[in-house]
C-alpha cells in the first residue's frame, strides 16, 4: 500500500452537487456530516447553460442557479460555525448577481461572510446564439480564497477548477507545479458527478448490499501537498466507495491518456489507484503536462423546435399496426397543404409480450419525433394529423400523452480560443479586481503513442454471454459526441478484453456506430478502454437527438450484448446458456 505523502496536514474537499437539481440537502449533509475544509458544487453542464440562458432572457438579473441560494439560507451558518469555505460554479451567466444574492442573504440571515466571485468567461455572443462561456481554471478561485473568501461563486470554469483552486491556496502551488495540478484535476474529476463516486450509477451495483446503495453519500477527497489524494465520504452515510467506483468515474466524459484543462493537462495513463481502507481509495502518480494554448468555450443557440407523439400498438400485428398508422399520418399531413417538417422518424419500440399477462406488457411503442427550424411546421399540423386518427387507425389506437404544440430545442457548440484573449478576474471580498494570467508556458495538445498491450490470454473453450458479466462500463456526453469507458477487474480480464473490444468488435457490438467514427484509448493503469463515439448525440442533449440523448446507458446496452467469452472468465458469474463457440 502507498504511505501517505509526508508534509503539511490533507485538505478536505467534498462536494454537494453534481448538477442543477441534485439532492437538496447534500449542503447540509456534508456540512454536518464529517470534518471538511472546503465544500464545492457543481451547478452547470452544456444543457443548463441553455437552460440559464433562456431565463435570462426573461429576467437579466438572473441567469444563477437559484438552487444555490436556498440551499445556502441554512448552509451559511452551518458553514461558517465549522469553518468550512463554500466554492460553487453555481454564478452561471451572472457570477456576479449571484455574489451580491449572497451577500444580501448572509445579512438577511445574520451571517457575516465575505463573498468573492470569479468573472470573465463570458465572451462576445455571435449572432444567433444564447450563450458563449469560456471555461476557466482554478487559479481564479485560489486568488479568491487567498484574499480571505469565506464564499467564492464563478461562471463557466471546469468542473476540476473547484477543486485545483482550493488545493493551490491551500499548499501554494504556482502554475509550474503540474504533477500537483494535475493530482488535484483528478481527484476534482472524480468528486465533480457527486455520488456517481459513491456507487451511483455503478455498473456493479449489484455486489453491494442494496441498503447501502439506497441513499449514496457525497464523495469527499483528502488531498495532500504533492496532489495526491485519498477519495472517500463522511464515516456512517450510504453508497460505497472502492476501486470499481473510482475507476467508472474517472472515465466518465474522459477520452485519452491527455485531459486538458486551463490549469494543466493531466495525464490519465499515470493515474494509480490504490485501496487505503474501507470506503477510501488512494490516487496517486498523476503525471501533468503544460496546459493547451487555447480554451475551451461552449456556445449554445435554440436550433429549432420539435415535437413527439408515441403511439400504443398492442396485442397482435404489431409491425403491421406500426405501418399502417404511419402511411396514415403521412397521408393526413398531405392533405393538411401544410408543408412536412424537415426531419420526420419513426421508431418502434419492441416492449411487448407475447400472451402478456397485463395489458401494458402487451403492448409497444411507437415513436414519432419531428424537427424543423418553423415552429409551425411540427406543431399544429403534426398534433391534429396525429389526433384524427384516433378513430380510423389500428385496433386499439392510442397514445401516451395528448400531442402537444411542439417545443424548442438547443445546441450545444464547441469551440476553443487563445486563453489569452480570455480576461480571467477575480473580483476579491474587499471589491479589489485582480487578473489572471494566463499560464507561460503551454503545451498543443496531442494523441500519445498507443501503449503495449498485454499478451493475449490464452486461446481456449468459449461461451457467448454478456460482455457485462467480466467488464463494467459508464457513457456520458461531451457535445454532440459520447464517451464510453470500460474496465475489468483483474489482470486476466484485461488480457482478454485489451485484445477482444477492438473498435470493429465496439461497432458490431452497437450497430448505432457502424458508420461514426470511433476511436479507441487505452489505459491500462486502470484496466480500462475508452472510446469515443463522435456524432452520435447530434448536435448535442439539448437537440434530444436520439432516445438516450446523454448517452447514459449506451455503456449498459454495450454491457448487454452477447460475445464469445472464456469460460474461465465467466467463473463465479450468473449462470448462462451452455452454447459453446
């Protein structure tokens, strides 16, 4: 086991959110739960960007995560008994409105605090767009705290900067300390997805007892001077935290062995992970490099409007209900004169049963989603097409919800600038507005050589069964692409898998990516393979381009899909068909 890193005493970082809308009380639970130094939040994703920006629209004073502010009527004393500094990205669009909100309930509720925000990744918008935000590092937040901050808001930074800005104030790091940096940007990214670090969301869920994992606990990282750091959660609380959680979360919305940031690029095919007792996992190793010359800025735009009938096919004929009921649709929006919207799919859902002993089990799905730029051409055209065949249609015609008019959707656009044309400010407790540099040295980023693979594991008796009785795997998005990581717990597996899951295997495996292009990292510091599916979310969660628009779960179908597998491997699993290939 690796002894901790001698020097000055761990700082304590937990964190309370993992999105807009996560458990209410985690402030609370954190704050009164263990000892903590710093507790952090995580409020904005590229759909809540949108989301802020639409309500800005409405009211210009607001564009914040208001959440926040009522989570902190409580937190702030609680806070400020246990000597515990509150940093949250929750400031969105208005980083400042959201400090000036602080300090307007801090008086309210008799709390004196000092306040402190974080400001300048708000770019120009270009013509059609909502939004433009540059994500930030942390090293306006260390200024924050260094000049006393008791509470630091920001806008648009990365979600590790809540993390790697506590850790530098704390132990003095400088922005030539990468291998510190970059020890905090990993322990930040594990804690940043709150309790998918604590057996959230976990692929092996169903080792664990289920009591534990009914209520996760918020994840905490104890990080030392030289960044590494010991992940946990307050003694007493649910979920479980191990090398399995640890290893899914760090390759949740992660693509190579380079994760660049403002602050440094961390190199992920160092990271070690380590077991350090019950519910703690010690990472350490981490590798950092100079961080990319540019930064990334996300922009989002309404990209039009859509709507979504689902028609309920049961019992018998299923296929041919589904193709009658869209030959009448068609047909209807014809005869309406109206013009047809742009994008228009079908999808049948095959949920039914044969001889189904309810009605619902009985039945299918038939999905109707439409698109177009004119509001006009999904709404009221497609709800009264949908609607007069209620009487004409298949046996037993009916939908799931009444159609509604139709709705906007966004999109989320990645771009990146020169940071330094980014104005970086920290605007302290006192009022005082102190700039930050953008680092010196810098380093383009780049795809690092393949490392070697493991020998192959020795040919022998297979079974087919499902890839996720010997692998875990967790997906998400970044943009219109998805990430999904997969790891195996032994050496013996990963000799298997590093030679199995190639990218043909992936694509055959997920017929959804035959024609995307996908591309395949290899870490084998965590027995892991990541790849990246470009495209397949469109134009990102806010278009709600396919079923999962997140790509939560397209890990779990890959988890799910039938491939020969040693039958050695497969020891000590769930019983499976004996067909040997």
């Amino acid at each position: 086991m690796t002894a901790p890193a001698p020097g000055p005493a761990p700082l304590r970082i937990g964190n309370a959110s993992g999105f807009y809308g996560d458990r209410f009380d985690a402030v609370r639970e954190m704050l009164t739960g263990g000892p903590l130094d710093v507790l952090t939040g995580d409020y904005l994703a590229e759909l809540t960007m949108l989301i802020l920006g639409r309500g800005r629209l409405k009211d210009p004073e607001k564009g914040y995560a208001t959440t926040f502010l009522r989570q902190l009527e409580e937190g702030l004393g609680l806070a400020q008994e246990r000597g515990v500094k509150i940093v949250a990205n929750a400031g969105g669009l208005n980083p400042a409105g959201l400090a000036d909100a602080v300090r307007k309930l801090a008086a309210k509720v008799g709390v004196p605090v000092a306040v402190a925000h974080v400001e300048g990744d708000s770019l120009p918008v270009p013509d059609g767009f909502l939004t433009a935000n540059a994500y930030l590092g942390g090293a306006g937040i260390a200024a924050c705290l260094r000049a006393g901050a008791d509470i630091v808001v920001t806008g648009r930074v990365t979600d590790a900067a809540l993390v790697t800005g506590p850790a530098a104030a704390r132990f003095g790091w400088g922005p030539d300390d990468l291998d510190a940096l970059a020890g905090a940007v990993v322990a930040g990214h594990v804690l940043e997805c709150g309790t998918q670090a604590t057996g959230g969301n976990y692929a092996f869920f169903g080792d664990h007892d289920p009591g534990l994992l009914r209520r996760p606990g918020f994840p905490l990282a104890e990080i030392h001077a030289d960044g590494s750091s010991v992940i946990t959660k307050h003694a007493g609380t649910g979920g479980v935290v191990d090398l399995g959680t640890v290893t899914a979360q760090l390759l949740y919305e992660t693509g190579g062995a380079r994760y660049a940031g403002p602050d440094v690029t961390a190199r992920l095919d160092t990271v070690r992970l380590t077991p350090d007792g019950p519910d703690r996992v010690r990472v350490d190793g981490v590798r950092g490099e100079a961080p990319p010359p540019t930064l990334k800025a996300g922009l989002t735009r309404l990209g039009g409007w859509r709507n979504e009938v689902v028609f309920v096919l049961t019992g018998l004929d299923v296929a041919a209900k589904s193709r009658l009921v869209q030959a009448q649709f068609a047909d209807a929006l014809e005869r309406s004169g109206v013009r047809p919207p742009a994008e228009v799919r079908w999808e049948l859902v095959r949920t039914d049963r044969p001889d189904a002993d309810t009605e619902e089990r009985a039945s299918a799905l038939l999905r109707l989603t439409v698109r177009d730029q004119d509001a006009e051409a999904v709404g009221r055209a497609v709800s009264s097409a949908a609607v007069e065949l209620a009487l004409g249609s298949y046996p037993g015609c009916h939908v799931t919800a009444p159609p509604g008019k139709g709705a906007p959707y966004g999109v989320f656009e990645a771009i990146h600038v020169p940071a330094g044309e980014v104005e970086h400010l920290a605007v302290l407790p006192d009022g005082r507005r102190e700039i930050i540099e953008p680092p010196t040295h810098t380093q383009e980023l780049a795809e690092v050589d393949e490392p070697p693979l493991p020998e192959p594991y020795p040919s022998g008796p297979t079974r087919r069964a499902p890839l996720g009785l010997v692998a875990g795997a967790r997906s998400g998005d970044k943009g219109g692409d998805a990430n999904v990581g997969v790891w195996v717990r032994d050496d013996a597996a990963w000799r298997w898998l590093a030679h199995e899951l190639t990218v043909e295997r992936f694509k055959e495996l997920l017929p959804e990516t035959a024609d995307l292009t996908v591309v395949r990292h290899v870490l084998p510091n965590l027995r892991a393979l990541n790849f990246t599916v470009h495209g397949l979310l469109g134009e990102g969660v806010a278009s709600q381009a396919r079923f999962d628009p997140q790509a939560k779960a397209v890990g779990e179908w890959l988890r799910s899909r039938w491939l020969p597998i040693p039958v050695a491997l497969l020891e000590g699993t769930a019983p499976v068909p004996e067909v040997t290939v």
